[in-house]
C-alpha cells in the first residue's frame, strides 16, 4: 500500500511538518519505510511500509489493543 505525505499529515491533527519529516527520516533510515520521491511538479512523494515494517504491524495492533483494554487515555 502506498501512501503518500499530504494524506500521512491528514491523518495525524495537530503534528507539525517538521516533526512528521523527523519521524518519517527516521523510519526510512531504519528501513521500516520506503520513500519515493517523483520530480514532478508539485513534487511528489510516496511511502510504503518495507517488508520489515510490515512485520511490525501484529505488534503495534496488539500494542494498541493493550492500550485501549488497560488504560483510560486520550490520545
């Protein structure tokens, strides 16, 4: 699945473009993201989850599972 920056940003109210670009630098540099950017005109920017990040996903579902089960948080 492709995603690319601008519906990334959407998906998370309130995160700034220089934190988001932090934490996406740093899922690409351990790759558990790809990047892939098209010079285009506006510039385009897609990410996918690699191989290694989809393997993360069963432990962030269950992570998030422990959390809305066993603590009383707003995220």
């Amino acid at each position: 699945m492709v995603i690319r920056y601008a519906e990334l940003k959407r998906c998370i109210p309130g995160i700034s473009e220089k934190v988001l670009i932090q934490k996406f630098k740093h899922l690409v540099e351990n790759k558990l993201v790809s990047k892939e950017s098209y010079p285009e005109v506006p510039p385009r920017v897609e990410y996918r989850l690699t191989p290694i990040g989809l393997k993360t996903l069963p432990v962030i579902k269950d992570l998030a599972l422990f959390r809305l089960e066993n603590l009383n948080l707003d995220i």
